[in-house]
C-alpha cells in the first residue's frame, strides 16, 4: 500500500481521535446525578499554561467572531487572518469601524493611540496561504487579539497579547470548535462538555521543527532553477510558501493527489471557494500570480527527495501540456 505524504499539514491536519473523543465519546447518556465534572479541571490546566484568567470554548466561526467584535467600536485588522474572521468583520461593517493593515507595512505602535480599550487589534502570529510571521510588540493602549492556532502547532514562542484564539481544527479537532484565552471574559459559549480537555489533550502533541523547509526548496531550485520561488522570506518553521511560474496550482494539487501526496494552494480553495486567495490579492499581487502559490506545510517527511521529485516532475508535465 502505498504511503501517504501530507504537504497540507497546517490547512487540513489528521483528525485526532484521541482528543476529540472527549467532545463526541461514543455514547450520549449523561445522568443528572453525576456531579463530577473534569472541565473546571482541564479549564484550570489550560489557565495555568497561558497565565491568562480564562480559557473558554468558544464557536470559531464568523457569527462567535461577530459577538466577541460586538464589544468594541472600531477593529484594526490584516487581510491575512482567517476566513471566518475576515467574514465577521465584513458583515458588521454597517456596525463597527473596521480599518485594514498593510502586511507590507505591519506597524501596530502607529494604531496604539486609543486612550480605551473599545479598540480591538486582531492579527494572525502566522498569515494564511504566505506562512510568514508577525512581529508584534506588546501594547498598552488598545485591546490586542491574537490568532495563535498555527504557532502554537509549531510550538513557537507566542508574542505578549491580551487575548489569545486557538482554532481547533489546526489541532486536528472538528470544525467550529475554538478556544478564547483573556483576562476578561467576552463570550456567552462557554459551557461546552468535553472541549477543554479535548484541547488539552490536542496541545499536549509537539512539533519537531527543523530545516527541513530550506532543504526542499534547495533541491526544488536544482531541478527547476528560476521557475521556483518564494512568497515570503520570513516564514515559519515547516512551511514553504512556493511560488511555481506559469502554472494554476491547482493542476499541480490534482496531478499530485494521484500519488498520494496533497497540498493545499490557499484558503478559499480548502474552503470550496473557486477564487485566488484573499491574502495574495491584499498583497498587490494579480490573479494570474495569485494562482502560482503552493503552501507546503508539513509534520516529518521521511523521504524528502521523492516529494521534490513528485512536484518537480508534475511541474514539468503541467508545462509542457501548457504548449
């Protein structure tokens, strides 16, 4: 049987069954004389590891997104956070002041002159579909919320922040299922079986990060020189954030599907949406160049000159049928 080699780790992890079995357990009789419950402990556990006051369930999607952004008055955020983020924000734009930053241009001491905390800066440690990083200074005079879900995959150092969002499904457990991390408590989900020790449980696995990622991309310059790229120069450990001239992707990601071995071109496409991604565009790039971007993220990869031959030789094949 053939192996498979997953290129789409941080976009489309695994399922993992041994943390999301305290969310669904495989039967649903809960008597009301049981009175012992280990959600006040896992909650206190995960605490404990963010030195925040809370760590609460929360619903990652773009209507819990829309009741946590309900307690500010203006947002300030990036085009390369999450879809469902991006989403809540759009739809309260009638409601609340939203104003976008540039990524060429991330500087959030310029926006830190709020004298309240009815500001909310929102921003991803890690951008979507580039993989590249933030630096983030900590502030004082607005309300800092940061995205932490792939960071904290990577096991990297997370950036001082008034609340911290983790979204589940990165750590392998079912969609719409996230955490919110704060010293102040801003949602009403919060009593959610099973969740936080789900999460804890989730969180309990490390990433060995390595060089991998310059090794791949060193040997994809050998094979296809100048028709191989970058998106971005600072990006996170088991990431590679590939630009492949003069092709769609996503012929790329189909012919590669065949051997098993899976990549994920950006966002909107994981999400079923037919359309460059968002972030790209943000970015001052064109749909044609848009297109070009293949995000490898990756766990371990045994064999890393099979995956460079695979998409090398698929690449060359996409070329040549292009004549």
């Amino acid at each position: 049987m053939k192996k498979e080699i997953h290129l789409d780790f941080l976009q489309n992890p695994s399922i993992n069954k041994e943390a999301i079995k305290h969310i669904i357990p495989n039967f649903n009789f809960n008597s009301i004389a049981i009175k012992e419950s280990k959600d006040e402990y896992f909650r206190e556990k995960l605490r404990q590891k963010f030195q925040k006051k809370y760590a609460l369930p929360f619903n990652f999607s773009s209507s819990g997104f829309i009741e946590f952004f309900l307690n500010f008055k203006e947002i300030y955020y990036t085009a390369s956070l999450h879809y469902e983020i991006r989403q809540a924000i759009f739809l309260l734009k009638d409601v609340i002041k939203s104003y976008i930053i540039p990524l060429q241009d991330l500087d959030i001491d310029k926006i830190d002159k709020s004298s309240n905390s009815d500001t909310l800066i929102i921003l991803p440690v890690i951008n979507e579909d580039i993989f590249s990083i933030n630096i983030i200074n900590e502030i004082n005079n607005a309300t800092l919320a940061l995205d932490i879900s792939y960071s904290l995959r990577l096991n990297m150092e997370l950036p001082k922040s008034h609340i911290y969002f983790i979204n589940g499904v990165t750590f392998g457990l079912i969609n719409g299922i996230g955490l919110i991390i704060s010293d102040k408590q801003y949602t009403s989900n919060l009593y959610k079986k099973g969740i936080s020790e789900a999460f804890y449980t989730a969180l309990e696995y490390k990433v060995a990060t390595d060089s991998t990622n310059a090794i791949i991309y060193k040997k994809l310059k050998e094979e296809l020189g100048d028709d191989v790229d970058l998106f971005a120069k600072k990006y996170a450990n088991n990431t590679l954030p590939l630009r492949l001239k003069h092709i769609n992707t996503r012929n790329l990601i189909q012919n590669l599907y065949l051997d098993d071995i899976y990549i994920q071109s950006s966002q909107e496409c994981y999400l079923g949406f037919i359309k460059p991604s968002f972030t790209l565009m943000s970015l001052g790039f064109g749909e044609v160049k848009s297109r070009e971007l293949c995000a490898i993220t990756f766990d371990k990869i045994d064999d890393i000159d099979i995956v460079v031959s695979k998409i090398a030789e698929s690449y060359k094949m996409i070329r040549l049928m292009d004549f």
